[in-house]
C-alpha cells in the first residue's frame, strides 16, 4: 500500500520499527529519551498543578499517547510515577494507585511492551516499597485523531513525539517535485498545505481529549518543531537527497519520489498557541521552546569510546530509519531499504559540522477548561 496524498496515518504504514534489533525504535531512540528527560520540569509542574486540589484517593488515570514500543515507554510511567508519590510524600499523604493506558496505532509492538511489564513492575515494587500500592498498564491501539476513550475519564495525557505526525499527507502537494517535506525549494502552496493539515489534525486533537479529560484535568504534549516559520533546514533534506541520488543511479523512478511525501509538520511556538486558543477547550499554562542535539558523538554502549563521523553517521541513518521504514517500503518497496540508508548514512557523516544539527522542540502544558 503507498502513502501519497489521501493516504491515512492509520492505514498502518506510520509506524516505528519494532523488536530489538540494530534498526529497531528501541534501539534508537537516544534523541526522545533525551527529550523526555528535559521535559521532566514541566511534568512536575503539571502533575503538582493537577493535584493542588487533592490526590485522588483511590486511583490515577493516565494515557500516554502514542507511546511506541522500548525503554521510554516504561521510561514516561516512571517519570510521572515518581512525581506524584514524591508529592505524596512531602504531604505526608496516602498514595493513589495508578492506571496506565499505553495508546498507539494497531501495529505498533504491544507485545514487547506486554512481555516487559511484569518486570517493571516488579522493579517499581521493589524500589518504592510500601508507598507503590499498584499499578495497572492497559495497551490501547488506535488513531489518536478519534476518541480512545470514555467521557471525562483521565486525569492526565502524556505525549511525547507524536502529535507532529499527520492524520495523512496533506492534499494538493503533487508539485513539491524533488522533495519528500517542506523544503527551501518547495513551492508557496506546499507550506500552506501542511499548515492547514496540521491546523485541522491538531484542532481534532484537542477536541477528541477535550471529550476524553476530566474537567481540571491536564495535558502535557511534546512534538518536534521549528523556531520560526522561515528556517533554513525542515528536517528531511537529507533522506530527499539519498533518494535524488537513488533515481539519479535509476533505482527508483522520478515520479515515484515526486508522489511520496512525509505525513509530519514542525510548527512554530506561535502556531501552536493560536490553534489551542482558537479551539478554546483547555487553557495554555505554559509553552516553552528548547534545542537537543541531532548529533551521537559517543556510543552510547561504552562512554568512553568517541565515534568517528561515518559511525555517527551510521547511527543517525538507523535512527531515521526506525521512524520512518514502514513509510518508505510501503511505497517505493523493500528492495531499495538498505541501498537507501546505507546513501543516508555517508550524507550525514559529511552534514555533521553544519548549523543543521540541532532539533527544535516544543513542550506545552494545559488545563481541561
């Protein structure tokens, strides 16, 4: 099945790569954990805000959306886990219990997610003591562009690096020739284009978990984003260029590159605030910009060993890879994968020194009106 214009997110085909193997999301998710850690702040003044009012008193239900599968989905749980027994503590209050719902589209690998709960909880127990009553952990697979869930039945959303990927490519973009995303070169038409899909997507959103979130209730959302509307570099250019060299060479057919494109948006700060206010069913308690670097200098596995640029270049075509296979084999196919990222990796080896090389993201907090 392609993905081209019409098609949907939910077909499937948006999907991290699973298991835990050298390509797998798990195994290359360095850039979201780092992320998730630097949010850390901001969830603990969302959670202290969600119980100003009181700790519920029997049980804390939270949904993380579009959680994937690996070492940060347990990594989110913990985090939040952590803050609300901390604020118990300091109040010398009774902890709740918590119920985890973990949503992401059908295909994502619940099961390794499943195999994996019993020892986290186990290690919950064992490092909390007596203050860790229970914890349950549901898998939830759907569109988060529907309703998951019952009328006003969470206390808290999380989502990290999620809500910038698209419902579906936007529509009309058939001459943003050469490109797979925004770019420098794209026509007027195709900026506007992701704008509106994304302005439609994120309103829906809002709306779906306006329906889902118990009045009071909180929302912390971070997605990738850009620092304003007229950057240079969107992020893609580099997969573009690896599959401009790939039809340069005959692998893959021009009209095939021009007919796909990335089902993603990076918005800026300023956007983001205008839909939330437009769409009007929470309040915006805090929205805040931060860089991380795009760059593995060091293999993570041993920290003493410095990586040269072809292996950091190496890392970096697997972590793009990890999010993005499944949308390229279902449309250009499985035989040009490796052909592909192989390209990828020497292309950005040689881009490590430009003033391409940092990640812009946006983390916002908000309040069910």
């Amino acid at each position: 099945m392609e993905v081209g214009e019409g098609s949907t997110v939910a077909d499937g085909l948006n999907l991290m790569n699973g298991g835990d193997n050298e390509i797998s999301y798990a195994n290359n998710s360095l850039l979201q954990k780092t992320v998730i850690l630097k949010t850390r702040r901001v969830l603990e003044d969302t959670i202290k805000d969600l119980l100003r009012n009181g700790v519920p008193s029997t049980c804390i239900k939270v949904a993380d959306l579009g959680c994937s599968s690996g070492p940060n989905t347990f990594l989110t749980i913990s985090e939040i886990i952590d803050v609300v027994l901390e604020i118990c503590r300091q109040a010398q209050l009774k902890s709740p219990e918590f119920q985890m719902f973990l949503n992401d589209l059908p295909g994502n690998d619940f099961n390794a997610i499943f195999r994996s709960v019993p020892a986290f909880l186990d290690k919950l127990k064992r490092e909390k003591g007596d203050v860790f009553r229970h914890c349950s952990i549901s898998g939830v697979p759907g569109s988060f562009y529907g309703r998951l869930f019952p009328s006003t039945s969470l206390h808290l959303i999380h989502s990290s690096y999620s809500v910038h990927w698209l419902s579906k490519v936007p529509d009309g973009i058939e001459n943003n020739k050469w490109n797979v995303y925004m770019a420098k070169s794209s026509p007027p038409n195709v900026f506007k284009a992701y704008a509106k899909q994304f302005q439609e997507d994120f309103s829906l959103f809002l709306r779906m978990r306006s329906e889902e979130i118990k009045p009071g209730g909180h929302m912390i959302l971070t997605l990738m984003g850009r620092s304003n509307p007229f950057v240079e570099f969107y992020g893609w250019e580099l997969l573009s260029k690896s599959l401009c060299d790939l039809v340069a060479e005959g692998v893959v057919e021009e009209a095939d590159l021009d007919s796909f494109n990335i089902p993603q948006y990076t918005p800026y700060k300023e956007e983001v605030s205008e839909i939330i206010q437009e769409e009007g069913s929470f309040g915006l308690n805090s929205l805040e910009v931060f860089e991380v670097d795009w760059d593995i200098k060091e293999d993570v596995n041993n920290n003493d060993l410095v990586l040269d640029k072809y292996e950091r270049g190496k890392k970096l075509a697997d972590r793009v890879r990890a999010i993005s296979e499944h949308l390229l084999a279902g449309h250009f196919g499985d035989a040009i994968i490796d052909t592909l990222f192989e390209r990828l990796a020497i292309h950005e080896a040689e881009n490590l020194d430009s003033d391409d090389e940092k990640v812009v993201n946006i983390v916002i907090s908000m309040t069910k009106k």
